[in-house]
C-alpha cells in the first residue's frame, strides 16, 4: 500500500501484504493463562544486560509474573548467560541446579 510504504519506507511496502495472512484469524480467542512458578521451590531466572536477542526487561517482567522465582543478572553480552565465560554466574547456577540454593536479592554479576 502507499500509505504503508510512506509511513514506513524501510518494510511498508513489503511487509503490507503480509498482513492478507490476518483476514482468517479467529476474531475470538481464549487468552494464554500467565505463567506462574507452581512449585515450593524459587525458581531462578537469569538476565543478560546486553542481550542483543532477548531484552533484559523481559528477565525482570518474568522474574515478576512468575512470582515465586529470583532474578539473577550478568552484565555480559552475547545471547546467553551460563557457561560463557562468568565464574559468577556460572557458580550461581550451578548452586541452584546442585543445592538450589538462590543468589542473594538484587546480585548483578559483572562482565
């Protein structure tokens, strides 16, 4: 569409005819329960400051609707956390699978 392609010149043109794949979406549906941690045990869940695949909001946003879980962070970079080079968050983690012990509140390991 020309609107599309004005208003967005780097896909507009491309991407609006995506959206004919929409017209048999059931307007109707049955929204996803959120997540929950089920489970007596905290669940332990890690955030990379620099991941440049999965924001760190969304870390702190599941840490938070779980409930029941603890947000340990890494100042790295690179798409994933455990075994890529941090003795901090590679200790924190193995801590938790063999013992389950949990990091302390608010622990941010650095680069």
């Amino acid at each position: 569409s020309t609107k599309w392609s004005t208003a967005y010149p780097m896909f507009g043109k491309w991407a609006a005819i995506s959206l004919f794949g929409c017209q048999q979406w059931q307007p109707n549906r049955t929204p996803v329960p959120k997540p929950t941690a089920a489970t007596a045990h905290r669940v332990l869940v890690i955030g990379n400051l620099h991941d440049p695949a999965t924001p760190y909001r969304g870390a702190i946003d599941l840490t938070k609707t779980m409930g029941n879980a603890v947000l340990l962070s890494w100042d790295g970079e690179g798409h994933t956390s455990y075994l890529q080079g941090s003795s901090c968050v590679d200790n924190y983690v193995d801590a938790y699978l063999i013992r389950g012990t949990l990091p302390p509140a608010n622990t941010t390991c650095p680069r």
